[in-house]
C-alpha cells in the first residue's frame, strides 16, 4: 500500500508540475480535477474517509463546477 500512495504523491506532483506549464484555462481545469480526486484517493489510503469525501465532493465536484461554469461566462474575454 505505501508504493501505491508513493506512487499517487509522484503523479500529483507532476499533475501540478502539468498545471503551471500549461496554457489552455480548460485544461487546467480539467488537471485540476484529476489532482482532486487522485488527492481524495490519497486521503482514502492515509485511512481519512472524512477528508476524502470532502475533496471528492468539493475539490472535484462544486469547485470544477463554478471553474467550468465561470470559464463559460468568460470564454470571450479571453485570448488563449
């Protein structure tokens, strides 16, 4: 289990590492939710389902939603 999580702490560090070099809003939106729910299995494995439920519900679900819905509002205003 402890290679598993070291491998998920590796990917989030190159999901992060993917978010700044990246260009497009969209994109990093979608990374975004990737590293939030990648983080709410981590926080399963550490044996924190509070926390994990908690990431999946705001990190990957409200927060992409107002990201998304923002961008859609925004999108002309917007040299990519």
């Amino acid at each position: 289990m402890k290679i598993f999580s070291l491998l998920i702490v590796i990917i989030l560090i190159m999901i992060a590492l993917g978010v700044t070099f990246s260009k497009k809003i969209i994109t990093n939106i979608i990374i975004f939710t990737v590293y939030s729910l990648l983080m709410s299995l981590l926080w399963l494995l550490m044996e924190a389902p509070d926390l994990a439920l908690t990431e999946a519900a705001v990190g990957a679900g409200a927060t992409t939603a107002i990201f998304i819905f923002a961008y859609s509002r925004i999108r002309g205003n917007i040299s990519e």
